[in-house]
C-alpha cells in the first residue's frame, strides 16, 4: 500500500448527510426495539426479562435522541456504540422471530440488522479516513460505498486551494470538496509543487 504523502481532511457531503440523520435513524431503531418488546410481551407472553432490557436499551436510545443529540455529532465514537447496540438487539430480535416460526417478521428484521450493520460499518469508516490522501501512486478520495483510488494517469488537472481542493479526471469528472481547516502558505506550495512533479511524470 503506497505512502500517504498528504492528508486532507475534508467535508463529505454524503458523510454529512450521515451524520445529520443520526438521530431519526436512532430514533427509528429505538422505536422498532420497543414496539417488538411489548408485543411479544403482551401477545406472545415471552421472558417478562428480555422484554423489559429491550425496553431498557430502547429507553437509553431514546434519551440520548431527545437531550444527546448534539453528542451524536460531536463524539462519534459515542454514536457508534449506540449503533453496535441496535445492531445486537435487531439481530436478537431476528434470530428469535425465526425461532419462533414467524418467518416474514423475521426477513423484516433481518433487513434492518443489515442495514444498520451497512451504517455501523460506513460510520466507523467516516471516522478513519474522511480525507483525500495524496501519495506518489495518486489519489484516494473517500466515498460512501468504497474509496476512490484515482492514479495520476487518470488525473487531467488538480488545484489546491486554502479551503478546498478540485480533481479533474481525463473522463471530465469533477471531484470537489472543502477542507476542514484552510491550508497554510506553506502547505499549499508543497502540495501544488507534489502534484505538478507527479503530472509532469505521468
């Protein structure tokens, strides 16, 4: 694996967008972990204990909804281990609806773990590389599904700038973020001066 050379953190639209429905999705867990344990609790008469910690953990999802949810932004690590929890219980839920012979309720839920799975695993990667890393092999620009490794054969123009950074692939794709924290002088001319070297050598 090539050597970063240098690391941009930037501002991901799509990663934003995460970030922001982290509550409604939360919020969407919490109610779907309730509402099951009371059902199975009223109608199918299941372990009064494992209804009562769903509600529990459910009850936790939705305090940290209502008076966390600045926290969901500011301390990601917090939001991914509400979301591991919501991933254990819906898998619970799953694995105990088959067991139970309720098979569509089960696919249901099984969906769900997936798909909160899929947003565990996409915030986790939010957290380590929401950057566009610049190597001597060329650029890996992050993105939802997977991560965008562009060599510089593929690159027609790059610029740098103090506050965002614009990719120009020979394909007329245009690929552009804004940074986290302007660049300083310095920065920015070893950037500009990295780059050009490596299209000048393509």
């Amino acid at each position: 694996m090539p050597t970063t050379q240098y690391s941009l953190q930037i501002v991901h639209p799509a990663f934003e967008l995460l970030k922001r429905s982290a509550r409604v999705l939360h919020f969407i867990a919490a109610s779907v972990i309730f509402i099951n344990a009371l059902h199975v609790l009223q109608v199918h008469h299941a372990s009064p204990v494992l209804c009562y910690t769903q509600m529990i953990i459910a009850a936790d999802i939705f305090i940290l909804v209502f008076f966390g949810g600045s926290l969901l932004v500011e301390t990601p690590k917090l939001n991914l281990i509400f979301r591991l929890c919501e991933v254990l219980t819906l898998f619970g839920i799953t694995v105990t609806l088959f067991g139970d012979g309720h098979y569509w309720y089960g696919i249901i839920h099984a969906v769900a773990t997936a798909g909160y799975l899929f947003l565990f695993y996409r915030e986790w990667r939010v957290m380590r590389s929401e950057a566009v890393d610049i190597s001597q092999t060329g650029i890996t620009v992050p993105n939802f599904i997977k991560d965008a490794e562009i060599s510089w054969n593929e690159i027609k123009t790059i610029i740098p700038k103090y506050h965002s950074i614009l990719i120009e692939t020979l394909r007329n794709q245009k690929i552009e973020f804004n940074l986290r924290e302007n660049l300083k002088i310095d920065e920015l001319g070893q950037i500009d001066e990295f780059c050009k070297k490596h299209m000048v050598a393509r």
